[in-house]
C-alpha cells in the first residue's frame, strides 16, 4: 500500500515575495536603528558637556565664597582659567590653598596628558581635528563665544571662554563652555534640531 504524501515546497515567487518583503523591512529599519545610535552619543556627549559646565559653576561658587583676592583686581579669578579648565583642576599659584588642585570634573576618561583632562567629546560626525583632540579645549574670547553662529576652528572638541572680560560697569562676564562644532549641518544635529554648539 502506498502512503499518499504532500510534498508541497515553497514556489520560487513565493520566495522572491518573502525576500522582497524582509528588504522592505529592513530598509525601514536601519535607519531607525542608525539614528538612535547617533542619538544615543549626542545625548552621552551632553551628559558630559553638563557634568562640565557644572563643575565649573561648582568651581565658580567655591571661589566666590573663599573671597581672597577675587573679583575685578584680585589674583584669585572668579572663573576658572582656560589653563585649569584643560587641566581638570584649579592649579593656579594664586588660589587659595583650601581650593588649590580642586577637580572640576570626576571623570574616568582623567588623562595626566595636557589638555586631555575632561571627558571626550565622542559625536558620530567630527572634523579631523575634534577627533584628533576629543578633549581639548579651544580657548575663546567673548565675542566669540557669543556670536550667532559661536566661531570654532574645530581643531578640538571643547571651548571655552573664561570670564575675564568685563563689562562698562567693571562686572565680570560669565564663563562660557560648549561644544567646539558651528557647523550648520552636521549629523550631530539632535531632536530638537540644535546643533552642538547650541547644545
């Protein structure tokens, strides 16, 4: 007695309509999964940038209130300067010793190496030059710092203006750290369509 058997495979067409649907799916897909990857590093590189700005205004509040020599004639400057800044740390001669070798940042990217003390700016699409020096800090004056768009040479990942300038009434102006990037389109720019300048 023969047993009756279906034997019934899949038709190439079949195939074609399953392979032509996955290509479809995944052409959906990967760019989803591509922009949640570049926004996955924009918002750990604004972590970062926070955690920055807030040791410096930490920074900042310390030595206001240590009042030795600050404001516009003392020695003790009311911001940290773009030398402590690049060395993560308040290492000018003139700080009062309570503050002196104050850390701005914990951090474990922390390198002993000159200008390689704050944590990296690590942005999917960065010139060869913020690449090169991801935790660099590019020093700028005010102008600079608060010009639309912020001017950068990109030669570093960070800038910084120090908040030595002062006004017409002898008032200090506020320290300004961002994102050394004023390129108008960029892949790094973020949800809300800022760019890491703005950030």
């Amino acid at each position: 007695m023969q047993l009756h058997r279906d034997e019934r495979g899949f038709t190439l067409i079949e195939m074609i309509i399953v392979i032509i649907l996955l290509g479809l799916l995944s052409s959906m897909a990967i760019p989803y999964y591509l922009d949640m990857q570049t926004e996955a590093k924009i918002a750990a590189v604004k972590g970062k940038l926070a955690a920055i700005r807030g040791g410096i205004e930490l920074a900042h509040a310390k030595i206001l209130i240590s009042g030795v020599n600050t404001g516009p004639t003392g020695d003790n400057p009311d911001w940290p300067t773009l030398e402590e800044i690049r060395s993560n740390a308040l290492v000018l001669a003139t700080r009062p010793e309570p503050l002196r070798n104050l850390r701005l940042v914990r951090t474990n990217d922390f390198s002993t190496q000159a200008g390689q003390a704050l944590p990296t700016v690590n942005l999917p699409d960065m010139t060869s030059g913020m690449a090169g020096r991801p935790a660099g800090v590019a020093g700028r004056s005010l102008q600079e710092a608060i010009n639309n768009p912020r001017l950068a040479s990109e030669s570093t990942g960070w800038a910084y203006y120090p908040g030595d300038e002062r006004d017409a009434n002898g008032q200090t102006m506020g320290a300004i750290f961002y994102i050394n990037d004023d390129r108008a389109y960029t892949d790094n720019v973020d949800g809300s369509g800022r760019v890491p300048a703005n950030f």
